[in-house]
C-alpha cells in the first residue's frame, strides 16, 4: 500500500539540517501562538487544499484577538499548553519528519513557558499595556512562521528580522529624550499625546519588524 506524503515522510529520518532548523522555528512560534506556524505554512500554499488553508487562517486570527481578552486563560494551562505541543509536532513533521516533529513539539513546550514568563515580567517592569505587548508577540510569531516556512530557511534571516524592533526602541528612546531635552532648553510645553506612549512604543516595534522583514525578503531574494 503506498503511504500519503506525509506518512512516507515520517518514516524517513534522513532529513536536511535547514528543514530541522525550520521545523524548530515554527515549533517555537507555535508556543506564542499556536497557528502561527500552520499560519506560516498556510500562507506558503500547505496544505494543497485552499479550504484547509482558509480554515487554519480563520483560526490564527481568532486566536490572535481572543489572545488579548481578559478572560483567556493562560497558555500554560493544561489545554492550552497541549495544544501548543500537538501543533509544534504538526508543523514539525510537515517541515522535516519524526525528527521535525520532535524538534516543534520541544521548542513550542518551552516558547509556551518562556513566552508567558517574558510576556508578564515586561508588562511589571515597564507598566506597557498587556495588549500593546501581546501586539509585538503577534508580530514576532507571524513573521517568524513566514520566514521559518519559506523555501530555502536561512536561520541568518532571524537575528536579521530581531534587528528591527530593536533599531526600533532604539530610535523611539532617542527621539523621546531629545524631545525632553528640548523642552527643558526652551521652557516650551510638550503638546499633549493623541495616543498612549505604550500604543506608540508598540506600533514603532511592529513598523521596525515589518521593515526589517522586507528588506530580509529582498536580500534573500
């Protein structure tokens, strides 16, 4: 009996590094957010068929807003958190094997305990809004399926794509402080925001990783 694709590919081990690596960058994503990665393959043309691939995008997105709602329990509870490992394998085999699977399924474990750590320290340290943070985790997990589920992964592409939010919040301090600067040398009064400086601080963030990403896709392309 000849095995579907996907079976005949879990038999076989002998699988290039790069499609490891990307079966670990979708697994990892998964872990923020748990279609990111079948998001990433969805939008690649996986699964051939156009239903399946509307469906996990209708999922990624309902998922991306229930995410910022106060009543969504946390990822790390016990159904979150499985379905977070069961997606990482999907997308793991999909990409590389029995040994893709194994990679996704570990590297979305521990991005779902990592993640949800980082998530709450930053929003105490900083006092940023819950849902401006979650916005750069969006952005982090969809750009990072797109690049992982592309043709030819380049793991260089990542610190790449992280370089962008950084020149970011770079930027927006540097700008900040010479707006105070000014200020305190003239006497004038800053005019008063028309938005929070978190919603400002994530939509520069947002804007340096999508700027970031471009230029990565005309480099590698």
């Amino acid at each position: 009996m000849r095995l579907p694709p996907l079976f005949r590919q879990l038999r076989d081990d002998r699988v290039p590094a790069e499609n490891l690596r990307a079966a670990a960058v979708l697994g990892a994503v998964s872990g923020l957010r748990s279609f990111s990665g079948a998001a990433g393959l969805a939008l690649r043309g996986r699964p051939p068929a156009v239903w399946a691939r509307a469906a996990v995008l209708a999922f990624a997105g309902g998922e991306a807003v229930g995410d910022k709602l106060p009543m969504t329990p946390p990822r790390s509870d016990p159904p979150g958190l499985v379905g977070r490992v069961v997606v990482g394998a999907a997308v793991g085999a999909a990409t590389a094997g029995a040994r893709g699977a194994r990679v996704g399924a570990t590297f979305a474990l521990a991005t779902t305990y990592a993640s949800e750590r980082a998530r709450a320290l930053l929003g105490r340290r900083t006092g940023i809004p819950d849902p401006a943070i979650a916005v750069v985790e969006d952005a982090i997990a969809y750009g990072g399926a797109w690049l992982g589920a592309g043709p030819g992964f380049r793991p260089g592409a990542l610190p790449a794509l992280a370089a962008g939010p950084v020149a970011a919040l770079v930027g927006t301090g540097a700008m900040t402080s010479a707006q105070v600067a000014y200020h305190k040398l003239t006497g004038s009064e800053p005019s008063d925001p028309t938005s929070s400086p978190a919603i400002d601080l994530g939509f520069h963030l947002v804007l340096g990783l999508a700027t970031a990403a471009a230029f990565e896709a005309l480099a590698g392309s």
